[in-house]
C-alpha cells in the first residue's frame, strides 16, 4: 500500500522482473491518488485514505493487507508477500537462483524472514541517491538491523501487526540467504523531503523521519565490518534474541552492527 511513494517504480520493475506482474498487488492510499503508467500489468486499486496517526494507520494498513492476502490465498495462492515499497526481498547472488525458486524450495511453516538489512547514506562517502541506477551499486553499507527481520513471506491466512513487523500467533524463520532491504533512509535528502510532506506531518511522521535522520547520522560513523560473518552472527543472534515485550519478534538489544556490502549485490536492486 503506497501514497506518493517515490520507491513504487523501482518495487515494481524488481518484483515484476522476480515474480511476474501479473502477480503484484498494489493499493493505493486515498482516491486522490494516480495510478502511474509503469504499472502498467500490475493488479491495483484506489482505497478510502486511511485516517489517524502514524500508529494508528500502520495498523489499519496491516489488517487490510492481511485481509487481502487471505482472499489470495482463497483464491489458490501458495504463498503470499507483503512489503513496503521500499523494501526489496533478495536470494544472495551467490547462490544464482531467482526469488520465486528459492521461496518455493523453503521448508513449510506459516512465515518466513529475510534478515534485516537498513541500507543508509554513508554522508562522508556517498552523494544524492540516483533513482534511475541500481541502489547497491551507489549504497555500500548495510545495518543489519532487527527492526527490519520481518515475516514478509506467508504461506497460510495471518494477522500481520502493525507495519508487517510480526505475525500474530506465530513465531518467526529467518531464511539463510534471503535479506530485507530496506532503502528508506538510503537518502538524507530524500527524508528531508518527505518530512516537510503535508499529510505525513499532519499524521504524526515528523517524528519518525527525524528519528531516522539521527540514526543515519550515527550508523555512518561506525566502521562496517566482514558481511559473511556478521551476517552469520545476526541470523544467530536475531533468532534466540527476543524483546520481553513481544517474544515473536527478533531484536539486537540496541546492538549497532554494520557490514560492508560485497560487490555481488551491485546490480541486484
């Protein structure tokens, strides 16, 4: 679900080129909203704008996008993902297999993770992000962080919480060689934009954004370390670690940990 969302065209060339168009599910957030050319193929619809603060909204969002994933799965689908739009589920290239391949060949269990991977502007090294290239080969540093460990992936009818973050009644798999991207906060200059946006304002995003902004700022002084084995660590760590205030969730206790992104994910997203 999108409103004004500059990620849309890059979700739907990648999720379009992995799964097919015909396969993406796209609903757009208020009925003011245009419905761009480039999704074209791609199954969309205009909804009532959600009302209410940030919270509030993402837990509306949550249960909609669960309740449509439940009539796809009456429908016959085998398995069902839901993302933002800034959010890019990715097989490690070294493995050299599709997403669609790789999904299907997981062992049966209601959800399924990607390790969390919040890609952030490196501001001593790295410049305006340039929508029209691939992230990664302009983004070079990924926080493997917690937050975004989510169980993007269902195979039966769940109730999401809000954001996506958990999956209610179940716990969470992190899949070996699957990693969330999450290019929110890839640009200082694109979050500086949407804070000063009307409606986020009014719904309570100022807040987020700037806390957002901070954290770039902080993550980008930490010296990234080996991918291959913090990534290891974190699969770990994230699967036994839980927050006391929601056991189905992972967490690195407030733990910052960078890794450089090798050169094989250039080109992915």
């Amino acid at each position: 679900m999108v409103r004004n969302d500059r990620f849309l065209r890059k979700w739907v060339e990648y999720y379009g080129a992995q799964l097919g168009r015909e396969n993406l599910y796209v609903y757009f957030d208020g009925e003011d909203q245009e419905i761009p050319d480039f999704c074209d193929g791609v199954n969309t619809a205009k909804v009532p704008k959600m009302q209410g603060n940030v919270v509030s909204t993402e837990r509306q969002r949550s249960r909609f996008i669960s309740d449509r994933a439940a009539e796809l799965f009456a429908s016959g689908a085998a398995m069902v993902i839901a993302t933002d739009a800034d959010e890019f589920l990715v097989v490690d290239p070294a493995l050299r297999t599709g997403l669609r391949d790789f999904l299907l060949g997981l062992p049966s269990r209601p959800c399924h993770s990607g390790l969390g991977v919040d890609v952030l502007q490196h501001l001593p090294s790295e410049s305006k992000i340039d929508f029209s290239r691939p992230f990664l080969s302009q983004r070079h540093r990924g926080w493997l962080y917690s937050r975004y460990t989510k169980p993007s992936v269902i195979t039966k009818p769940v109730t999401w919480g809000g954001g996506c973050h958990r999956v209610k009644g179940h716990n969470f798999h992190i899949a070996e060689n699957l990693y969330l991207f999450h290019f929110g906060a890839a640009d200082l200059e694109y979050l500086r934009e949407i804070s000063l946006d009307d409606a986020r304002v009014a719904n309570g995003w100022t807040r987020h954004q700037l806390k957002r902004q901070r954290a770039l700022e902080k993550v980008g002084k930490l010296k990234a370390g080996n991918w291959d084995n913090l990534v290891k660590a974190m699969r770990r760590m994230q699967t036994f670690c839980r927050p006391i205030f929601a056991i189905n969730k992972p967490t690195t206790f407030g733990l910052k940990f960078v890794a450089g992104i090798p050169e094989r994910f250039r080109n992915v997203v």
